[in-house]
C-alpha cells in the first residue's frame, strides 16, 4: 500500500465518511473502510 493511500484510507475511516474511489483494490487492507465506487463513462 502507498502512503498516500494509507493516508486517504486513514482519514475516511478515522472521519467515518466513505471513500470515493475508481480503484478499490488500494485499500483491501482496510476492511473498516467503506468504499463507494465511480466509474466515468465517456
């Protein structure tokens, strides 16, 4: 996992808020994490 990532899943789930993402598969390593998924079709 990148800090980065590490950093963005810590604050989402320290703040209770879920994360907005296009590429859930950075934070299975957090499995409190809430994720909602966006996809932008062009």
């Amino acid at each position: 996992m990148e800090i980065a990532d590490a950093l963005i899943g810590a604050c989402a789930i320290t703040r209770q808020l879920p994360l907005i993402t296009g590429n859930d598969k950075h934070y299975t390593h957090l499995p409190e994490i809430k994720i909602q998924k966006f996809r932008i079709d062009n």
